[in-house]
C-alpha cells in the first residue's frame, strides 16, 4: 500500500492485487509500530540521535549479515517516508519515548523514540471499506471489544489509580461511540495496525487506487528477461509497464515450506496471517530471485487456547516478575525477559524438543494478565472458563504436584525453583542476566524492585501455561538491493521486478532492532520501489 501511493502520486496507474478477502494483512493484525531512526520527534522528547548512530546500531546487530547499502538505504529513507506520509496521507505516527531499542547497551543503541506507533483512527470514514480490513489480532482488544495504544497498554501494567481511571474513560468513550458503531461489525477507533491500514486505505481511497479482493497473483509474465506483468487466479493477466511489487507477506502459514526450511516449528504456533503462504517468495524465484534466510522468522514465544484461532504472543507476560520458563526437563534455560526474537532462539538452542512452560504463582496470577486471562483481581479463576481451566491454564496446590501434572522431573523442577528465588530475592540473575538491560525493563513491573524482572515465586496455588517457538512472521525471503529491485543469482536485478515486506530478505538480518523493525522496513522498501520504477 506504501508503494501504491508513491507510485500513484509519481503518475503510476496502480491496482493492489489482494488474495483475501480482507486487506490489511498481517499489518492489520499487529502492533503497527514502526521504528525509525534519527526520526525528528525524538529531538522534541528529548532524545538525540543521528544518521551515523542509526547505522553503527544496525551495523552492529546485523552481525555482517546484510550488505551495508541496504542498511544506509534503510537508515536514510526511513525518516523520509515518514515526512512524505505526513505530508501527503492519513499516516501518522507518535513516537514511544520509553519504548527501548531492543539492544539499548550496544553501540548506537537508543532508550527510546525509535519505535513509533499509529495515531488512532476514526475508520467510519472508510465507509464500506472498513468491513473489508482484517480485523486485529484478539489479544490487542480490550475485553474482546475496543484496542488500545501501546503507551496506554504500557501504562495499565502499573495497574495504579490513574491507570484505572484512564480504563474506566476508555470504557465510556467505547460506549458513547455507540452511533457511530452502530452501522458497523465493530468499534470504529482503530489503533495499532489496524489504525495504520485504515490510514493508508483512506489515502489510497483519496487517490482512486483500487484493491481488488480474492484475486490472488498466481504467475509472473515475464518477457525477454523483463517482469511485465501478472496472471491472476481468477484467469486476469495485467500488464504492468512500470513494475510489479511482491509483498504478499511471508511464509509463516505454509507448512510445506516451514517443513523444508524451519523442520522443527509448526504453523499453528505462529500469530500472524493465514494467508502468509509465501506465495510472493515463490514468484519471485519461479522468475530467477534468489533467497536469503529463510530459517529466520521474526520469532517470538506464543501461547494457544484450545479452539483458538491464532496463537497468542507472549511478550508482556516473559518479562513480569514471579514468573519463569523451564524446558521439558523442568531447567531454566534463557533470559525470559530478552528481546522474544532471543528467548525463541535460546529454546531452539536448548535442544530437544522447543516447547517449554511458563511457570507462576498466585501472586502474578492475581497481578497480571497471562495470554487471554486476566488478571485475577479482574478475573478470579472461579470465571476463567473451562475450556481455559481444562486445556490451557495448568494449576497446583503446590510445586511438586504442579512437576506431577506437567510431567517434570520433580527434584530437578524444585532445584530450579529453589536457585530462582534465590537469586530473585537478591535481584541479580546470576544463570541469564534477566532484567539487566533496560530492555527487560520495559514489560517490568516498576513497584517491584531493586529488579522489576525478578520477584520469587512464593503464593500457592502454582500455574502453568505452555509456550511456543512462535512468530510474527518469517524473514528469509527474495534477495533485493537498496532500490528494492529482486536480484537473480549473478547478484543483478530482474527488471521490472521488486519485493518488500517478509516477501523480501529482512534489512535486519537474523537480528530485530526494536518495536517496528519489520514493518519500518516493508514501508519504507515498498515507498523506494515505487520511486525506481517511476523515476522521476
Ligand atoms: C500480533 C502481531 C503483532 C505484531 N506487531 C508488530 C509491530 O508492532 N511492529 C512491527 O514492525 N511488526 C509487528 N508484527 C510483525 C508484522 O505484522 C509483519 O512482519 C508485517 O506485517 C508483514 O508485512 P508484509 O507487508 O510483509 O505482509 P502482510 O501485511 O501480511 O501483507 C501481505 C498481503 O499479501 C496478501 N497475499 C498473500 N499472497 C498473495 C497473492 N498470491 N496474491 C495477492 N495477495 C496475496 C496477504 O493476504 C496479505 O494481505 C506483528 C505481528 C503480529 C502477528
């Protein structure tokens, strides 16, 4: 949709090809952050940053993964993007000023501002247009009804009087909007991806550009070496004098190629779109592109509730203090509050088989939120369903018979237990390192100190919850340059081809920057590719 619009306004005739038959994605569904560097709201919250810092960060976590011209394109034309949309779109975006780099210690590294979210959006005015993007992902409504910005989301974790006060607003706001819902499925103010998606379907809608529903690209025309066009599923062939953009997503939801290039992880453990089936990646190799880490994904631990759609992301609850992962073997093995893209690979490295538990007592049970269950001064066990009690919610009078029903070999599961609290009541994890950063911080819980991380698990009765090595989505994908172009295997562009989002190799490589790092990129790429097919 970002290269829609630019190709539009640069005097492209565009028509988005949409194989659901609901737009928006797996963008629609997320969080909508997207991380900008050196972006200009910081410098009015306070926070200094510049192009050169963007880069040695970037440069740094990339581990020389990715080559340097991608990252300065990345680094340089993101902030632009995010000029030209205020200038010229709906899009709008707040920058997080607490909302760290997920690696805020190394070099170039920022506490804040680099993540930006979606202003909120009155989507009554996208008319039947709203009934037609994808709704968001169930675990950002609040009580299955309204979203949240993720500051305010951020701030109810403190769960504090004024929190309470803002929550009790949100919920009178949500009703006062009732005429405006009333002639549509759902509450009309978006936040989070479904803001940003309902922002660029305004623009896009101002500018006359089409998305055509359930009509899936199938086939690439190519010609004398050139893409010039697409066939469709429903028998189109469009041509396409300018270009064609693949940005059809990843390849999560695709279990032939997850079992070819991820073996040991399932679909059903990913939070993102069914219809990221790599379709898009598949084009563009059928056409000569040439792929690049394919084994990665954008990983993150998730949750399933029997009968749920979707899993459901574990990133809030990791980090909250009370609570720990074990492995099969009833072992600690990870900083349960890192990044998530680390926590997923520090169970892929345990060996074995990658499910673990998230094991906490009655005090978090009572405090925090654990995937769809809230917290128990909201939502005591005595009105969590059965269907959650009985297939998802693991409870114990007291540790050993929580081993017992888990399967876990008791004395070393109580070994564990035993150092964690030990170290918990110190405030220092000498095994991980958890709550060091300020990263681990952020989902911390600040009454708790000296470490918001770390509190031992003391108040019976004992839960459990299992977790995944889930995803947001996958980031190997077509191999492109700085311009976004699809290149072949001497290292060359296709012409006329070019690929963006989780289509494309992710600009940041095995490594994930901040809140935002996949979707910043998937604008700012799709926003290039519009401007080298449509020179100006
Ligand atoms: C719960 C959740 C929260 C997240 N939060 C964030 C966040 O805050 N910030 C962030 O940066 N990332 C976040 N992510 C990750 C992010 O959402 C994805 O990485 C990103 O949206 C992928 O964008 P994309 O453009 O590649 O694909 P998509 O947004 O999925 O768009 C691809 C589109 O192509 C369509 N399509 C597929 N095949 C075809 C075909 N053959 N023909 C035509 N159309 C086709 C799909 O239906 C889809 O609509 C989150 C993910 C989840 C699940």
């Amino acid at each position: 949709m970002a290269c829609a619009l630019r190709g539009h306004d640069l005097g492209a005739r565009v028509v988005i090809l949409e194989k659901s038959p609901v737009y928006g994605g797996a963008t629609a569904m997320s969080g909508g952050v997207v991380w900008v560097p050196d972006n200009p709201q910081m410098k009015n919250r306070g926070i200094s940053d510049s192009r050169e810092e963007g880069l040695e960060y970037l440069r740094g976590i990339t581990e020389g993964r990715v080559r340097d011209e991608r990252l300065v394109a990345y680094v340089d034309n993101a902030k632009r993007v995010l000029a030209y949309f205020e200038g010229h779109s709906h899009v709008r975006l707040d920058s997080l000023d607490q909302y760290t780099d997920y690696y805020p210690e190394r070099p170039g590294g920022k506490p804040g501002g680099r993540s930006m979210e979606p202003v909120p959006f009155d989507a009554s005015c996208l008319g039947e247009q709203f009934e037609r993007l994808r709704s968001p992902h169930p675990q950002s409504q609040v009580l299955g009804r309204f979203g949240i910005s993720a500051r305010e989301a951020h701030t109810y974790l403190v769960n504090d009087l004024r929190s309470k006060l803002l929550l009790f607003w949100r919920l009178v706001q949500y009703g006062l909007r009732w005429p405006k819902r009333r002639g549509f499925s759902r509450d009309t103010r978006l936040y989070a991806g479904n803001a940003l998606m309902g922002r660029l379907r305004r623009s896009l809608m101002d500018r006359d550009v089409p998305i055509w529903l359930e009509v899936g690209a199938e086939e690439l025309v190519v010609e004398d070496g050139r893409v010039t066009g697409v066939l469709t599923d429903d028998g189109r062939r469009i041509r396409a004098e300018r270009g064609v953009l693949l940005g059809a997503g990843g390849f999560e939801s695709n279990a032939q190629m997850r079992g070819q290039h991820q073996p040991r992880i399932l679909t059903e453990w990913t939070a993102s779109s069914p219809f990221s089936m790599g379709m898009g990646i598949q084009l563009g190799r059928a056409a000569g592109g040439v792929v690049d880490l394919m084994d990665e994904a954008w990983w993150t631990p998730t949750t399933r509730i029997p009968k749920g759609r979707v899993a459901w992301v574990l990133v809030v609850e990791k980090n909250l203090p009370g609570g720990l992962f074990v492995d099969g073997e009833g072992r600690r093995f990870t900083n349960e509050a890192a990044p998530y893209l680390d926590v997923v690979k520090g169970m892929l490295a345990n060996g074995g088989v990658p499910v673990c538990w998230m094991i906490f007592d009655a005090e978090f049970r009572r405090l925090y939120p654990v995937g769809p269950v809230a917290p128990g001064y909201a939502q005591p066990d005595s009105r969590v369903s059965r269907r959650l009690l009985e297939g998802f919610l693991t409870r114990a009078p007291s540790l050993p018979e929580l081993a017992e029903k888990l399967e876990l070999p008791a004395d070393t599961f109580q070994a564990t237990i035993e150092r964690f609290n030990a170290m918990a009541a110190r405030g220092v994890d000498e095994d991980f390192g958890r709550g060091e950063s300020l990263a681990d911080r952020y989902y911390g819980d600040p009454r708790v100190q000296p470490n918001p991380c770390l509190r031992p698990l003391t108040r019976a009765p004992f839960y459990a919850i299992p977790v995944y090595p889930g995803d947001l989505g996958t980031k190997g994908g077509l191999v492109t340059d700085p311009s976004a172009r699809v290149l072949n295997a001497e290292g060359s562009p296709i012409p006329g081809l070019y690929a963006a989002g989780n289509t494309s190799s992710a600009v940041m490589g095995p490594s994930y920057p901040g809140a935002g790092g996949t979707i910043g990129p998937a604008l700012t790429f799709g926003f290039i590719a519009a401007e080298t097919a449509c020179p100006q």
